[in-house]
C-alpha cells in the first residue's frame, strides 16, 4: 500500500498517523463490529478511532470505553445536550492531530475496506470521497424510496455546489487535516451533510477524488434519518446560498414570525367579534402569538437544540419575558422615528425589525443556549 500522507504522520511507538471518525448516536451494537472491521482493514497503518457520541441512551459509550480500556487505538468524545451528525464529525476531527482522517458511519454501511484507497488518492487530492453514485458504486441498499431522496437531495445540492461530484451527500470520505483546518471556521454544521458543508465552504475548491463503493445494509440498530433531518439539510442549503451573510436561522425565526403575525391577526380579529374590550383582545392575541412562536421556533429553527419536559416551561417563561422587552423596543424606536419624520409604514417597519433582531439575538442566548 502507498499512502505518503500517512506515512508521513510518522507511525512512531503509539503514534497514531490516521484518525477515523465515527460519529455514533445509539449504536451500541455496532461499537465492536466496526473497530473489528477497521483492524482488519487497514493492517500496517497506525490508526485511531475517535467515536463521537451524543449522549446515547443505549449504552454507546459504555461499550466505547470498554473497548477502549483494553485497545489506545479507541478513543470516547462524549457530548452532552448537542446533537447533529456534522457537528459530532467536526469537534471529532478537532480532538485529534493526525496529517489525514476518515469520517465514517458506525453501522457497517460504509466498507473499511475502501478506506486504503482514499489515503492512496490523497497523495494527489485534499479530499478523497467513498461514492455509491459513480460507475462501479451502488447505492441500492439504500431501499427504493429513500434512493430518490437521496438523488433529489443531490440535484437539490447543485445549487450551492461549484464543482461536479458525483455523491456529495456521502458520509465516507478521508481529508488532509491541513486543508480542513482552512475550512472549518466557515463551516456552519448544521444537520447531517457534513461534506457538502466542506465542499461548499472551501476557498478556493478542494481538489477532490472519487472512488466507488458499495452501500451497503445497516449492520444493527435503526437509521437516524427524521423529517427533522431534512429540514436541517434544507437549513444548511439556505445559509450556504446567504453565503453566511444573514444566518438561516435568523431567516427562519423570521419566517416564524411571519407566521405569528398571522396568528395574532386572526385571535384579534375573533376576539374582537366577541366583543372583547380592544386592549384585552390585543394582549390575548399576543400572548397567544407569542405562545405559537416559541413552540414553532422551539421544533424548527432549532430542532437540534430543542427544549424538552420542563425545560419548556422555563424556556416558556424566558421567550415571554424576551418578547416582552422587544415589544417595547419595538414601540418606542417606531415612536420616536415617526416623530421624526411621520412615515407610518418606515417607522412602523424600523420597529419591528428591531424587535426581531432583539428577540432572535437575546433568545439564542437565553432561551436556547449557544
Ligand atoms: N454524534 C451523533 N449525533 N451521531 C449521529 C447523530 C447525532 O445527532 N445522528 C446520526 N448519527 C450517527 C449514527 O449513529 C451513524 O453512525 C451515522 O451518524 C449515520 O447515521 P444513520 O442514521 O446511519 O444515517 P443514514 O445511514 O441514514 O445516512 C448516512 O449515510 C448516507 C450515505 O453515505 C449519513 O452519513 C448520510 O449523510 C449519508 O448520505
Ligand atoms: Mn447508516
């Protein structure tokens, strides 16, 4: 086998010169299965693997450490109250100090036995891509339904993406850490599409190589896959076509205020038929509004974040408080710019665009702590 950059990483006594990244949540099964997989495969390199696991409930870490406590080449990253399959790979990649690494999936769909190949194509590429959607790779395995997500997806990633590959959806890949150490402050981590997260935030573009591999059935446990999944690739596709000026996020609690406008319309409109003194309806709506944006925020904009049992109620309670205070923002900037110059609608729009700001900076912080 020729892989110069590996060798380069020296191999020393317990020197590691690879790190393969596993990014686990709930896989406790497939913990041993894949660093059995990964002994076997890459023989005569000196390799650890770093699981990065999100606090499973299953016993993932436990069955890491165990491993661990007999082999130096496993390696725990425990994280606790994150979620979110490229954030994982990322802080993943950041625990080690090896020239390459490999991100790869826990459940045996990605075949270790690709993996000297991709360190031998790094002798001449920054980026070396496992690809079930080129000539001799099969993504069948992926069953009939979630095979046309999946090509929809990549049709869908054409539009931020400024080089042809042919799977940029693909959770198997090896990089030069020297060239992800470029990248990674513009990366926004969001969801599970790490490589296109990459290959979109690179500048200028990665030199990349493909190689074909077959897909194949998950070994044990279930896929992570949820419509919350999907709306996060949808996210990261949004943020990367703002080029990272406006945050997605802050577009879609935006949108999600759009949405409680709205509401806040229609419990008015019904309050006030119901003859409901005029200040009491308007109070209603808007807590009833305010109630709809926290709820709407708390499972969209952030879904990896989420509030969960009690933690809603205080997050409740600081939402009302935060919007409270933007109301007032909103009020006395549109006031006193109205003074000013008497333009309704420029005035009235001043306002609510410093409430929003307000409500969406101050709600990060507190009730959905970055
Ligand atoms: N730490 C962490 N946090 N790991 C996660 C999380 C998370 O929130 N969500 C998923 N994972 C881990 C899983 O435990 C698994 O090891 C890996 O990420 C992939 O998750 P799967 O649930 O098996 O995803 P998939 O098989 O449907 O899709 C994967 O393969 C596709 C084809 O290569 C993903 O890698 C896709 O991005 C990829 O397109
Ligand atoms: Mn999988």
């Amino acid at each position: 086998m020729n892989c110069p950059i590996v060798e380069a990483g020296g191999g020393r006594a317990g020197v590691p010169a690879l790190s393969i990244i596993v990014p686990t949540l709930n896989e406790r099964g497939n913990i041993e299965p894949t660093v059995a997989a990964l002994d076997r495969a890459l023989r005569g390199i000196a390799w650890e693997v770093v699981f990065v696991d999100d606090d499973s409930h299953d016993g993932t870490a436990e069955a890491v450490m165990a491993l661990a406590h007999g082999d130096p080449r496993v390696r725990l990253l425990r994280r606790l109250g994150r979620r979110g399959l490229s954030s994982a790979c990322i802080d993943g990649v950041l625990a080690t100090t090896t020239p390459a690494f490999v991100v790869m999936d826990a459940d045996l769909q990605h075949d270790p036995d690709l993996i000297p190949h991709l360190l031998e194509a790094l002798d001449t590429a920054d980026l070396a891509i496992g690809s079930r959607y080129m000539a001799g790779g099969d993504g069948t395995a992926l069953g009939a339904r979630r095979g046309i997500a999946s090509r929809a997806a990549t049709m869908l990633s054409r539009l931020v993406l400024r080089q042809p590959v042919s799977d940029p959806m693909s959770g198997f890949f090896a990089m030069r850490r020297a060239q992800f150490d470029e990248v990674a402050p513009r990366l926004s981590g969001i969801g599970f599409k790490i490589l296109l997260d990459i290959l979109v935030s690179a500048r200028p573009p990665l030199r990349v190589a493909e190689l074909p591999f077959r897909f194949r059935p998950r070994h044990a446990g279930d896929s992570k896959l949820s419509a919350g999944i999907v709306a996060e690739y949808l996210l990261l596709l949004i943020e990367k076509l703002c080029a990272g000026i406006v945050p997605a996020r802050y577009l879609l609690f935006s949108a999600v205020g759009g949405i409680g406008l709205l509401v806040h319309l229609a419990v008015l409109a019904v309050a006030v038929d119901w003859r409901l003194p005029f200040a009491v309806a308007q109070a209603l709506s808007t807590w009833v509004a305010m109630t709809n944006n926290f709820f709407l925020n708390n499972y969209l904009t952030y879904a990896d974040k989420r509030r969960r049992g009690w933690n809603i109620v205080t997050g409740l309670a600081t939402f009302y408080l935060i919007c409270s205070i933007g109301a007032i923002a909103n009020v006395g900037i549109a006031n006193a710019i109205y003074t000013q110059w008497s333009v309704w609608w420029q005035a009235g729009l001043a306002g609510a665009l410093v409430g929003s700001v307000w409500n969406y900076a101050v709600s990060a912080i507190y009730t959905w702590r970055r």
